[in-house]
C-alpha cells in the first residue's frame, strides 16, 4: 500500500500538478514572495519528462491562450548552457500575446498589442507562428537573431543591417516553434520578455492554477502563515491592461 501510494504521488506530481515558490514579490500584487503555486501540467498538453530521455514530447498539446498565468523554462541560456530544457531555472509570467500576435514596443520599453497614439516611436515585432516565415526588418531583427541563436538550432548574425544565417543573407526565416511573449504583473520588474525575449512552446510547463498556501518569512515564526491566502484561484485577468 505504501509503496502504491509512493507512486501515486510520483505520478501525480510528475504528470498532472507540481508546486512552485515564489521567491520575490516582483509579481504583486499577484503574488507574493513565500506563495506556493500549484500549476497544472496538464493545461497546455503533457510535456514529458525527464527530456534527457524522452527529447521533445508533448502529449494533447493546446496553445496557451491570453490571459493565463504560465510557469515555464528559462529561455535566456546561451549555447553553452548544456542542461536539457526542464532542467533549467523555472520563471513565470503572464501570457501577453500568442503565436501571430504583433507588438509594438516603445522607446521606454513598454508593450502594446494594439498600435499606440500617433507620434509615438515604436519598434513593430510579430511573434512567430510554427513552421511560418516571418519577414525581417530593421525594427525586429535584433529580436529575431536572438531568438534563431537560442532556439532554433543556426547560428545567425546582423552584418551590415542584414541578418545572416548559417552563411546566407534572408529577407525571412521560418520558426519551427510558436512564440509567446511572458509579461510581469508589474511593468517596472523586466523580468519578463523583454529582458529573456520569446518562449518557445517547447519551454512551457504548465498553468498556475491554484495559491496552495503562503508563508512570509520576514515575520515571526507564529505569525507566517497567511492564512487569507490559503487556496486563493490565481486570476487570469490582465494585470497591466
């Protein structure tokens, strides 16, 4: 019986739900350093693990929609970074903008889905869908040579406001993954893709479902449970609208 309930609890954890910390409140106000969030592994399709021996797996894959709140792997470790994806750093974000979705981002680092007033200077960004090709610019080529280098298996470069890739000069370069663009509950913290740029799909774990319970550290021991935070529904609601 033990040893029945041992694997259930393996398999559980593993396939359909795991708990995270946050460590910082850079996510308030909808989360606070010392929150566990159970995210659910199973929203978006399960991502088998570990991928050292599975590779790229992902069983009833969904695409993330709008508005959810999203556990996934860092996507910012270089090439010579040799730890297979899920057994990189886990971050979180708000899913701002999908597959197909462009953005305009402005001189001060703000991002919109929609156009912003006239007169305001802004770089135009798509955000690539898989196996479409999306045309270079000098406004997204910058974005766009990251995320081929981390991602997508070429090495390319900007020579002379052009991009090169594995050798040849494009005017467009097709994606094999879909992109998401992961944004902080607060715009002052950047860490979000502005800073680690895109999510690939491969990177994406799960759905931050539930606040299981929270404990503040910076309080005494017998005041550090949260109690008014115990199985708190995380919103999907847009924090920065």
């Amino acid at each position: 019986m033990l040893l029945a309930a041992a694997i259930g609890v393996v398999l559980v954890r593993g396939c359909w739900v795991s708990l995270i910390e946050i460590p910082e409140d850079g996510e308030r106000p909808v989360f606070m350093a010392g929150d566990r969030v159970a995210v659910n592994r199973m929203a978006y399709g399960l991502r088998l693990s570990p991928m050292r021996w599975w590779g790229d797996v992902r069983w009833w894959a969904e695409p993330v929609p709008r508005g959810d709140w999203v556990a996934f792997n860092d996507p910012s470790a270089g090439e010579d970074d040799e730890r297979f994806i899920d057994e990189r750093d886990v971050f979180i974000g708000f899913c701002y903008a999908v597959p197909g979705d462009s953005l305009w981002i402005d001189s001060l680092g703000k991002v919109y889905r929609a156009c912003p007033r006239v007169g305001r200077s802004c770089r135009v960004v798509e955000l690539p869908r898989k196996n479409a090709y999306v045309t270079l610019t000098p406004d997204n080529m910058q974005w766009y040579c990251r995320m081929i280098n981390l991602h997508e298996g070429v090495h390319a470069a900007i020579i002379h406001d052009s991009l090169c890739v594995s050798g040849h000069f494009v005017s467009s370069f097709r994606f094999t993954h879909d992109y998401y663009w992961m944004s902080s509950a607060n715009e002052r913290n950047h860490a979000d893709s502005r800073t680690f740029g895109f999510v690939p799909d491969t990177y994406i774990i799960g759905r931050l479902s539930r606040i299981l319970y929270s404990w503040d550290t910076k309080v005494p021991w017998y005041a550090r449970f949260r109690a008014h935070r115990t199985m708190m529904k995380v919103s999907q609601e847009n924090p920065n609208p």
